[in-house]
C-alpha cells in the first residue's frame, strides 16, 4: 500500500493535471495484467521511470484499474491546489522605498536558515564571512540540520579566497557538507569556463530564497540586490530535486582534496604528470603536458595543462596562468606587468607580478630583454 501510494505522488508531482487525466483515462480501461500497453506514455525518460514503478507496484497490489485511475486523479487535483496556496514574496536589498514593504535579503536567509529542520541546501558564488548567517548554520547543524552548500570553487586569478573559506568553515562549522563543481566537469567556452553563479537557499523542500545577492556583507546589506522567498508549493522541492540530481549523476562533488585537483586533461593519464622542475625539457615537445606543483594557498598539489608558449604569437594576455623561466627559476602563476622607471638612473623597465598559488613574485626586466620575453608556457582550458 506504502509502496504504491509513493509510487503516485513521484508520478502526480511532476505533471499537470490534464497529463493525469489522460493517463488516468487510460488506466481505467486496461486491466493490470495488460498494463504494458501504457508504457512510453510520457516524453520525459525520468516521468517513464516513475511510470513503470507505479505499474509494477499496481501488479503487486489489489487494486482495479478503476480505483487506480480515481487514486492518481485525486492525488494530482490535490496537488494541483496545494500548488495555488503557494505564498511569496518580494526580498529587496539597496536604498530604502516607501512605496511598498520589503524584507531585506539577510532577514529572509537567516529565516530560511532558522526554519530548516531536517535538510538545508544553500548555493552561492561565494561565501565571504559573514558572522549571523555562519553562526545560523553551526546552530541548525547543532539541532540535527543536514546542511550542504555548493560554492564556487575556482578563485579569480587563483586568489585563495575559496581555500580560506574552507579552513573557516570546517573549522568553525566543522560538520557542514561542501560541495564543489569540478573543473573537469564543466562547459569550457574561448579562454573560461562556466562558474557556479546560481545564488539560493532551501529548506525541507518546503521554502526557499531565489536571490540575486552572493553570500557577502555588502551584497547582503549594501547592494541594489533582488530576489523572491517562497513558501509551500512545488518550487522548493523542484530545486532540491534539480541540486540532489547533480549529486546523484556526479556534476558536482562533496569537497575533498583530491577532487579539487584540477583534472582538466581526463585523456592523459596520471604517468604523463610531471613535476614543475621537469616542465622546461618535456614541454620542448610541443605538446600539452600536465604539470603538477604545489598550491601553497590550499596547502595540496594541484595539477594543470600547459603547453610550450610560441614566441612567434607573442606574449599569452595579461591574467593567463603562465609558466616563467627567468634567471635560472621558474614562476607559475597568473602574470600581470606594468612598465615602471628607475628614479636614479632613468632606465625603464617591466616588473612582471606572477601570483596566485603562493607569495606574490616580482620579476624585473629591462627594456631591452622585454622585446624577447615571453612565458615558457601557458595554461590549455
């Protein structure tokens, strides 16, 4: 009986009610034994899945085609006005309006936060601390709260600002779950990649907050920032099944060490990565090699794919993760340069900045030697 009736919601949930009339139209007039005939009813393969459930569990149940077909009807007529009791509402951030009443976005998060009782999912670009909504989070944890959050995990330039939200959180949060979108995993597009730019939160797939604002003081306080809190309906659950569907088909991925390395070359296998050292003699070949250093920002190695920069194309753009080989050593990071002069004697030259995975290095390069410099290579997307 249990397994039947959850067979009907994981049908009527998804589907307008007309859909349901149809199919329960049909169901009236085929008899358990012939109900393949009603596979393949639906376009979507997921809704066809939740199909063949139901009428594996109908075979195993006492149920007439009649009863079946009144039972889904009701459940999604039931359904379909539970979804016009849905409630929302406005959420504003930015200069105060006295045309209407708003919450204000940190209001409405720490709402959410609050009201979780079982599950809570937040997603945001980044998490930049913010002191009431952390101290939420450890105190939903603390009474039983499964709290798990998608951040952005690819920092502009390789800045460390997401490594230092992960030593904050584990360490003040500690049983809070992250997750994060691997590299390897997402649409690459020119010179980039797609990010993690959807900004929500959602609790016991019974209210969420759709937001435009990041999870940082100003956008929560200060910016023009807009966003909707809903409660009841279909929406919440929708979102927890779109996020929970990533998870299941390994889009995105618990945080560990290992699966923040960037695996960015899957066809090259783990004998073709070598050590920063060795990178100027196996890059003469021309091809992509995958380099492996460590990441003093997030204190593991981290593995990228460089190939042999073409001095007849020029220099790679300014913020390109670069290799330099300059005086004997090497430098891996994001370059930048700036052409400066020298106060006592009036020679000019370039001070190329190299940052990003460590100290920020400094290279100075005379005028002259600038017209032939160029990285020893350059990061492939």
């Amino acid at each position: 009986m249990d397994d039947l009736l959850r067979c009907v919601y994981e049908i009527v949930k998804g589907q307008h009610l007309d859909k349901i009339k149809s199919l329960s139209r049909k169901i009236r007039v085929t008899a358990p034994e012939s109900s393949f005939v009603l596979k393949g009813f639906f376009n979507a393969d997921t809704s066809n899945e939740a199909l063949n459930s139901l009428l594996n569990a109908w075979k195993n149940s006492s149920y007439t085609s009649e009863e079946l077909a009144a039972l889904i009807l009701g459940a999604s007529y039931s359904l379909s006005r539970h979804r016009e009791h849905e409630s929302t509402e406005l959420v504003w951030t930015g200069p105060d309006s006295t045309m209407f009443p708003v919450r204000r976005s940190e209001q409405v998060l720490l709402d959410i936060i609050n009201s979780a009782n079982e599950t809570l999912f937040i997603v945001s670009f980044v998490l930049v601390k913010i002191p009431n909504v952390e101290q939420a989070l450890k105190q939903a944890i603390a009474r039983g709260v499964k709290v798990k959050m998608l951040l952005e995990s690819e920092d502009k330039e390789s800045s460390g600002v997401f490594a230092k939200t992960l030593e904050r959180l584990y360490t003040n949060i500690p049983n809070i779950q992250l997750y994060i979108w691997p590299r390897e995993n997402r649409e690459k597009y020119q010179a980039g990649f797609a990010r993690v730019h959807a900004k929500c939160a959602v609790a016991d797939k019974r209210g969420a907050f759709i937001t435009s604002a990041n999870l940082t003081e100003a956008a929560l306080d200060r910016n023009i920032e807009m966003g909707i809190n809903i409660e009841g309906g279909s929406i919440p659950s929708d979102i927890c099944s779109q996020l929970d569907a990533m998870i299941n088909s390994k889009e995105i991925l618990p945080y560990t060490s290992s699966v923040f390395v960037n695996k960015n070359s899957p066809e090259l296998t783990d004998k073709n990565t070598i050590n920063l050292d060795d990178a100027p003699k196996a890059l003469e070949e021309g091809e992509p090699v995958r380099i492996e250093f460590e990441n003093q920002n997030t204190g593991f190695k981290d593995v990228r794919k460089f190939i042999k920069c073409d001095s007849n194309q020029g220099k790679p753009k300014a913020g390109t993760l670069v290799i330099i080989s300059f005086d004997g050593k090497l430098y891996l990071g994001n370059y930048r340069w700036n052409k400066q002069q020298n106060i006592a004697d009036g020679q000019q030259y370039y001070l190329v900045t190299v940052k990003g995975f460590g100290p920020t290095e400094k290279i100075k390069i005379s005028e002259n030697e600038w017209l032939d410099f160029v990285p020893l290579a350059m990061e492939v997307i």
